[in-house]
C-alpha cells in the first residue's frame, strides 16, 4: 500500500470513529427505550434484549405528548421567524452600510450571550407575571427571540458580507429601492446562509430547557418540560426517560435528516474565499 | 406565517385559562411513584367532584424546587396546590407564603396523622400543608448472608457492630458489599445520611448561638468513622451513590446492608422489582452515643400558595388526597404495599396493610421516635433532625456535602475536610446576621 492510501484509510477510520462516538448515545437511548426497567439498569449492559412498548405506552399515558409537541413547534418556529425579521434589516446595514462602532455593537451583541441566563430569572419572571405572558406560547416565542438574535444577526452579517457590493449598486443602477435590492437580490443570493441560521435559531429554541421549564405550567409547556418530568430521585425510569427523550427529539432530527443538505451548503457557505 | 397563527393561539391559550380558573386547579408535584399513582387517580377525583378539573405539572424534585420557589417568592401565581417537604413548611409558613388550614372537616379526622410528622407542618397549633406520605430512616440487610455468618440481628444494632457485621460479610469478589451507603453531594443525598449519623454520635450543626460545629471531634469521629466503614467495606465509587443507585445495589444483591429511607422497603419487597425480596431484614437505624437523631423525618406534603386563586377547590383537592379514604382507594385499586406510607395511624391500624406490609411496624416506630424538635444529645437552637430549618440550610448543607464528599473519594483528609467546611459555614451565618 503506498502512503497516500494509508493516509486515506486512517483518515476514514477516524471519521467513522468520530462518528460513532458522537451517535453512541443517541443509538444508547433509543435501543434503553425499548428494553423493561430492569434492563435498562442491568450490568452488564445487554445489547440483545426482547423488544417492548412498555415504556412508550406509560409516556404515553402519563402525558399529552401532542400538545407538548404543539407548543415546541409553534415556539420554536415562531421565535425563528421572528428573529429573522428583525436580523435581517440590522444584519443588512451593518455589512453594507458599516459605521465606526459596527464592530463593538457586533460584539456587544454576542456579550449578553455570557450573562447566566439564572441572574436574569427573577426581573423576567416579575415583568412577565405583571404582562401576563408566564405559561403562554408568545411570552417564550419573545424569550427564544431574543435569546438567539445576536447569533442570528452575527451569521447574517457574515452571510451579508460575503456579497460584492457592486452586484447591489449594479441593481441600484437599475432602479431598485432599498427593499428591491434586499427581497430581490441579497436574500435569493444568501438563501442557503439564511436556511442554515433559521435551522440553527429552530434547533437552538428546541432544545432550551431552563427558560422553558421556569416560564411555563401547563398550558404552553414544550418537549423539554415533557422529558423534565420522567426522571426521578426515586426509583427506577431510565427506560421511560430514554422513550420520552425519543420522542421528544423524533421531530427535530427528522427535520434536521431532511434539510441536511441546506445545513451543510450553509454552514460551509464562503468557507472558501 | 407562523406568527400569524402563534399570536392568535397564544392569545386563545391565555384567555381560555382565564375562563376555566373557576374550576381548573393547576397542581405540582414530584415524580415519585406514590405521585403518579396519584395522577392516575385524577378521574376518580374528578368524578367525586365534577366542578373541579385537575391540572398537573410534574417534575424532577430538584426542578420542581426551583421552580416553585421562583413563583412563590415573586407572587406568581402559577400553581393552586404545591408539593412540598418538610423543610421548606415551616419556612414558607413565617414568609405568610401557604394558606393556613384551619378548620378542616371533621370527617378529615386530623388526630389521626401521625404526631411527629403534624407537629412539623404546624405553626402556632395550625397546619400549613398535609402530609401525602412520609419517612423515616432504617436499615435493611440480608437475612441469608446474616445466617451463613451466624450473626443475629439485636432489636437495636449499633454502629460498632455494623462494622464488624461489614467486615464479615464484605465479599469484593463476589460482589458484594458489607455495606451501601449515601456518597452523593448534596444537602438531601449524603447529607440527610451524615447529619443522622453526626447526631447520634452527639454532635449537632450549631450551639445555641448559632455558632457552626461541623469541626468538632464528634463530628471527626463520626465522619471518621463513615469514610473508613465505606472505604473497607463499602462498594467502588461510592460518591456517586444517592438513594437510587443505592437502592439499584441493595436490590440486585450487591449490598450486604444498607440504611435509608424507610419509603424504599416496599419496593424492596415487591418481587417484581427487587432479586432479594425473599431475603430481606429489617432493623431500626444503627445507633453510637445516644439514640436521639439517630433516624430522620421527611414528608412530602400538599400546601396551598397564598397566591392561588382557587384555594376553595384547592383545599378539597389536598383533603381529599391525603385523606384515610384516599389511602383505602389505592390499597384497593393498586394493592396494600404501594399505599402512601407514613401519615396515618389507621394506615399502620389495617389488618389489610399489616398483612401486606411485614415492615409496617418498622417504619411507624422509627417515623414515631423521630423528633425534630430534639434531636441532639447537646441542646441547638434549630428544628430538623436531617435538616437544620432555615433558608440558609439548602446552601450549607450542599456545601458541607460536596467537602465530605471529597474526604470519601480520598482528595483530602477528614479533619481538613471539616476544617474547610466549618470555615464555609460559618462564613454563610455571619454574612446571613445570626451573629457579628
């Protein structure tokens, strides 16, 4: 074999490693949500058990799992779109139209991201008792806005960035307003930048759980707050766990699965100049 | 597109809570089994009582904890019945957080609850919360093993012979364990274990002036005496060990002793659940010193927040579930061994229970010598045989914790361990003003 093709066969066996790494614990909690109680804590681990629903049939009948679903569908997506709109008019000026404190304001933006979100925990929780917004979908929809806008901005501005100035005077040139020339030529050309930021703002406000479980009760509870619920100081639930866990990412990894590929086109977009 | 349907929904939501308040009582408790045969029961409530519709909101304790102290100190609102311990009654009670529950039904019978556990929901004579079940601490051990080592199990073992018993026993290679006990960090994990144990070797948390004695020699002696027994005869790894890892050992025949709760002796005998459910003793807490403090109380209970706004329909919802009729309910429907433990003499009265349960006079005694409000062989200013009831405690206790935690896994010694933890200590309840 001569040197290139160990390289290669190294390389390959250390991505699939990797890879194996990274998907153990999720193939782990799938296979635990299948076995009885007791195997799911037997040792040694058993890899080849008989089959059950057991656990999903008590998730099941324990909670309304659609309605949970309901809500992280509404507040994720919501809260996405929403930062959208308000991302890509700041993103716009900022790469195109840059002053001398652009720079600060950008990193200013990605300062509040260090603030412990628990230091904040009890002005949020006073303001949204005295407006009403505890336990409702728009309160954490606003939350989840806010939460993820300075990465949404940050990726925009990147994606923005990366567009020659010329094509948009070129449209200048041609009669085009400033909303022309953002709708018709800056958004078509940063599409797979703008997918791939809404993908990451979706899966982000997915998967928060603190803001999630302090805010809501019942009625605007999501999948987090229905997986916070089956695991217990006592006895035994790393089955029921592991079936809650499943179904509460079920829907986000289809979703990632189908739109992989705009993922990828984005996150690499520009990667090379 | 998405907004435009999220707005209207989230208004909808909002205003069709308003609506139901009448009626709908939003209720939060713990996962633990005896809760959620509790939510199981939801309909026969709801039938006894049409015009009330029960909302539940269950957690993980620890998030439950943080999530209902964030609303009843903000006034929230959120919750018209919450689920509480023992330790936090009290506390909540002087904050004029819980709704007294005075006059309640005479077919309620309140004589019937357990004394210890009614005076430590109490405030000036009145309830604050009911209790749904509760605890004591005792020990459980392995007849068989007992038998082969010819050793007899005395109607009050003591520390000093549960370590000759261990190093008996101790069979590493076959895997199994003198003896399991708590190792995890935290005010409630090894620290509800320690502080008993601290106690019956007479020492206490503080003197009467509040002044911290965590580095006192009862307190080296005693811990002293934990790190050894775990680090000769206890399993691998044991600071990683709460309640239910512990439990997971005991009942897959990896312990040869182990003493906790009393609330995991029917899980422990139901044969479904447990290898060595045909095996199985019981005995009261070991002792050293004296026998005071020796076996801890905990409850959990139901209270109203001041803050509901449907405290009538509250107030029958927790009468209900913590009432004789209630327990009867589930021994029929669930069977006599998963009945809510520990708050009702007519419970221990049964024939039916005593039946089920041979462990039954175990715990009503070790619930019955167990006295918050003296609990140490030296005088202390605090109620609390586990737990010491001040807000201050949760931070103490987990700090302590996590330092004799360290002094099990071997980083440090237990004198520095206590050292440490004393300074901590005492730091905490100078900046908290209980002394200059």
């Amino acid at each position: 074999m001569n040197p290139t093709m160990t390289k290669k066969l190294l390389l390959t066996l250390l991505a699939w490693g990797i890879a194996l790494i990274v998907f153990f614990p999720i193939f782990w909690m799938v296979l635990t949500g299948f076995k009885t109680e007791g195997e799911a804590v037997a040792t040694p681990p058993s890899l080849f058990f008989e089959p059950t629903l057991a656990g999903y049939h008590e998730v099941m009948a324990r909670a309304d799992y659609l309605k949970f679903a309901l809500n992280s569908i509404v507040i994720s997506f919501g809260s996405t779109l929403l930062a959208l709109i308000v991302a890509i008019p700041s993103a716009y000026s900022m790469a195109f139209l840059p002053t001398k404190r652009t720079r600060g304001t950008l990193l200013w933006m990605l300062s509040t991201k260090m603030l412990p979100p628990v230091g904040v925990l009890m002005p949020v929780y006073l303001l949204f008792r005295d407006m009403g917004l505890l336990d409702s979908q728009l309160g954490l929809t606003i939350v989840y806005m806010l939460m993820n806008l300075p990465i949404v901005v940050w990726m925009l501005y990147t994606f923005f960035k990366d567009i020659p100035k010329d094509i948009l005077e070129a449209g200048r040139m041609d009669g085009a307003g400033t909303l022309q020339e953002v709708l018709y030529l800056l958004l078509p050309l940063t599409l797979p930048g703008i997918a791939s930021t809404g993908l990451l703002s979706v899966i982000l406000s997915w998967n928060e759980a603190f803001w999630s479980l302090n805010l809501t009760t019942s009625d605007a509870a999501p999948l987090t707050a229905f997986i916070a619920s089956f695991s217990s100081p006592e006895g035994l639930f790393w089955a029921k766990l592991s079936a809650a866990s499943t179904l509460a990412i079920a829907p986000i990894l289809i979703f990632g699965w189908l739109t992989q590929k705009q993922m990828v086109r984005g996150l690499t977009f520009g990667a090379v100049k | 597109m998405r907004l435009t349907y999220a707005l209207p929904l989230a208004g909808a939501a909002t205003l069709a809570s308003f609506a139901a308040h009448a009626e709908t009582i939003t209720v939060a408790t713990v996962n633990n089994n005896d809760m959620i045969i509790m939510q199981g029961l939801t309909d026969e409530f709801e039938k006894a009582h049409p015009d009330i519709d029960l909302e539940w909101v269950v957690l993980e304790e620890n998030v439950l904890r943080q999530r209902l102290t964030t609303d009843i100190a903000t006034d929230g609102g959120q919750f018209d019945v919450m689920t509480i311990g023992t330790y936090e009654v009290p506390i909540w009670a002087k904050q004029d957080w819980l709704v007294e529950l005075d006059d309640l039904p005479e077919s309620y019978n309140e004589q019937d609850l357990l004394k210890p556990i009614r005076d430590g929901l109490s405030q000036d004579g009145s309830l604050y919360a009911l209790p749904f079940y509760g605890e004591s601490s005792m020990m459980y051990y392995r007849t068989d093993l007992f038998e082969q080592a010819g050793i007899e199990m005395p109607e009050q073992p003591t520390w000093e012979q549960v370590e000759d018993w261990a190093s008996q026993i101790n069979d590493p290679d076959n895997g199994v364990y003198g003896i399991c006990l708590r190792g995890k960090p935290g005010w409630g994990e090894n620290m509800a274990f320690v502080s008993t144990l601290v106690n019956t070797f007479g020492g206490r948390w503080f003197d009467e002036e509040w002044h911290p004695e965590i580095n006192s020699p009862e307190w080296k002696e005693a811990v002293g005496f934990y790190v050894d027994l775990m680090n000769n005869y206890g399993p691998p790894g044991a600071t990683s060990n709460g309640f239910n890892e512990n439990q997971a050992l005991f009942s897959s025949g990896k312990c040869g002793m182990w003493v906790d709760a009393t609330s995991a002796a029917g899980r422990l005998y139901n044969p479904d659940e447990s290898q060595v459910a045909d095996k199985l003793g019981f005995a009261p807490a070991p002792i050293a010193e004296t026998p005071k403090g020796a076996n801890w109380l905990w409850s959990w209970t139901l209270a109203i927040p001041a803050s509901s706004d449907a405290k009538d329909a509250a107030r029958t919802f927790i009468t209900w579930a913590t009432s004789q009729d209630y327990i009867e309910l589930v021994g029929e429907t669930e069977g006599w061994t998963s009945v809510p433990p520990g708050t009702r003499e007519s419970t221990y009265e049964n024939p039916k229970y005593q039946e089920a349960a041979p462990f039954a006079d175990f715990v009503l005694n070790a619930i019955q010598t167990a006295d918050p409000t003296d609990s140490t062989l030296k005088p202390s200013p605090y109620i609390g045989v586990q737990t010491v009831n001040i807000p201050e405690f949760q931070a103490v206790g987990t700090q302590v914790g996590q330092m004799i935690g360290a002094a099990l896994a071997g980083q440090q010694s237990v004198d520095a361990a206590l050292d440490q933890a004393q300074r901590s200590v005492d730091r905490t309840m100078r900046q908290a003003g209980y002394y200059d």
